[in-house]
C-alpha cells in the first residue's frame, strides 16, 4: 500500500509537537468504511491533546482531528449502510453499540466511547477507516470544508441545549463566546428552539457576526460586564439556562446570571476549570448545575438532516493547508478566529 499524510502527536507540548508524518493506507476492517479525507475540522479539543490535560492521561502518539469530511473510497466486509462514492461526514465519538446506554440513544455514555482524535487515532490524515455507524450523508447545502466543521460542536450544543437544560420556547439563555466553534452552534440551535437568545462576544465584529446568527442581543465582554447586562437586559430576573465552556473566567459570574430555578450547562474549560463556587447560592436559588460531553449519533443525524434543510449554517474562518496545523491551533488559542478553522487535504 502507498503512504498517506497524517498529523501525529507524539509528545505534549508547542506547535512543534504536531509532527506531519508518513503511515502506510489503512484498509477498513470488517465493518468498516475508509473515507478518503478531504477537509480536517479543528477544534478545541486538538489544542488539550496537543498542550495536554493535568491529571489526564492521552494514549500518544495519536493521529489528531475528530472531524472531517469526505468520500467512502471503500468497504469493509459486511457494511451495506453507505457505498463508495459516497459524499460523508465522519461522526467524531465511536462506542460499542451493543451496550445499554448504546442500544437506548445515549451512546455517549457507553463505558467504551472513543472520541476521534482524542482516545482513539483521528480523523487528521489523508484517509481514515471508522465504524460504518461513523459516516452520515454530508448536507447537500456545506462545501467540504464546511462539513468538516459541525459535528462535533453542533452535537456537542445540542446535547448541552436540548437534551441537558431542557431549554424551551420562550425560555431565554445566555450563550458565552458566541462566536467561538460550540458557540456559534448553540446560537443558532437556541434560536431554533424558540429562545430569547443572549451572547456573549469579545470586540465589535465579532458581536455583529453573532447578532447575524440569531442572537437577540449581544454584549460586548471586553467592555461590558455581562453579569450587569444581562441583569438589565431581563429586568434583574435573570436567564433561565447559561450555555457555559469557558470555565474559570466566567462560572462565578455565570451562577450570578441565573434565574431562581435556573440551570447552567457546561462542556468545557477553555481558561481553567477549578471553580469557586457558594452553595448558599445553588440551594437558596434552586439551580442546577449540568454536564455535558459529546451527544448521541441519531441526534447529530437529525442535526445533519437540519443543515440539509438550511435550518443551520456553518460559520466558517478560514481554510489552511495541512502542513499550517500550528497556525491553525494558533488562531483557535489567541481567539482570532472568527469563526471554525479547517485543515485542506
Ligand atoms: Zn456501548
């Protein structure tokens, strides 16, 4: 088999621990499909599994990434959902699928889920094989590299949204870093689901791509403080969800933003994630505090099926050659993205 290119991490650390290197082509087990990449989505997550997590041990080296898109190029024995040929997406958390939480839809939980790229080699290569479960139809509407881009942040905000907070019509939420990948998701995906939409952005163009997501109203935290904001943006009532993953920077002020009964949903920590908090103000206000990681396949399929029907958009910054990996892990941890970074195959 010829060689393809791959972006390895073998140890923590710099730009300079993304190593471009050189693996034979997979071929595709039984029960497999091997996807011809064409597009590599970046997220958040590849800068932890770059820089490392205290406490938490990755199985390097790994092949990075957790998204892309691209074309089935073949088969292993026995698939007979997708054929080659076949315009994909990969869905970026593998799992075991004859488990409890698995069989019921909630294949996030099962003791043996892999996130791509994370606790299993990833999607950043020029060819990857996955379970056949993995690849769903890419929408029609999203050139590759905009497909490359939604699953796992639009999984991940729908899950947090929908199914963890219950947010509903009518309900109104606040949504930190509007702008940023699982952001500029659960803007739209709130929207979508009937709420008063409040987001949060840093600098002005920012904040007026965020209002042209369907945000109601946004503050501008570099010179606003959103605790005071949103207290008068709702009559010192407060929201009923906040829609957290930046962690240290925000949780205090996060908790303050809550309605009585409110509920705040967090997948992440992007600025730290040992918080301080009062439990005088979690029981005397009755809140609730939710995580979150990743969500069920059937529920990004049907998120997917939303993008065919333009219900969502991708919000994309820019495409980079494989070879730029560390400028692109570069403009997601400056924050001078505006919008989703894809890697072109
Ligand atoms: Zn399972």
């Amino acid at each position: 088999m010829p060689n393809m290119r791959c972006i390895v991490v073998r140890e923590h650390g710099g730009y300079d621990r993304l190593l471009l290197e050189e693996r034979p082509i997979p071929a595709p087990a039984p029960g497999q499909v091997r996807v011809k990449v064409a597009a590599i989505g970046l997220n958040h997550l590849d800068t932890w599994v770059r820089r490392g997590v205290p406490g938490h041990e990755f199985p390097l080296p790994l092949v990075a990434g957790s998204d892309a898109a691209g074309v089935v190029d073949a088969l292993g024995a026995g698939v007979v959902s997708v054929r080659e040929g076949d315009a994909v997406v990969v869905l970026p958390g593998v799992s075991c699928g004859a488990c409890e939480p698995c069989q019921t839809g909630l294949d996030q939980l099962c003791r043996h889920y892999h996130i791509l790229g994370e606790s299993c080699d990833g999607t950043a290569a020029e060819y990857v094989c996955v379970p056949a479960a993995n690849v769903a139809p890419k929408p029609a509407p999203l050139s590759e590299a905009e497909a490359a881009s939604v699953c796992l942040v639009f999984q991940t905000a729908w899950n947090m949204l929908a199914r963890r907070a219950e947010l509903r019509a009518g309900e109104t939420v606040l949504v930190h870093a509007g702008l940023s990948g699982v952001g500029s998701a659960a803007v739209q995906i709130a929207a979508a689901l009937g709420a008063r939409v409040i987001a949060t952005a840093g600098g002005e163009e920012k904040c007026r791509r965020v209002r042209a997501l369907g945000a109601d109203h946004v503050i501008d935290y570099r010179s606003q403080d959103f605790v005071q904001e949103v207290r008068a943006l709702t009559g010192k009532a407060g929201v009923e969800v906040v829609f957290e993953h930046v962690g240290e920077a925000t949780f205090g002020g996060s908790l303050r933003c809550l309605a009585r009964g409110g509920r705040v949903v967090t997948c992440g920590a992007t600025t730290g994630g040992n918080v301080k908090l009062s439990l005088h103000a979690v029981f005397f206000k009755s809140l609730s505090i939710l995580g979150s990681t990743m969500g069920s396949k059937g529920d990004l399929r049907r998120i997917l099926r939303m993008f065919d029907q333009g219900r969502f958009r991708a919000v994309l910054d820019r495409e980079l050659p494989m070879a730029e990996v560390g400028e692109a892990h570069r403009l997601l941890e400056a924050r001078e993205a505006l919008g989703k970074v894809v890697l072109r195959v």
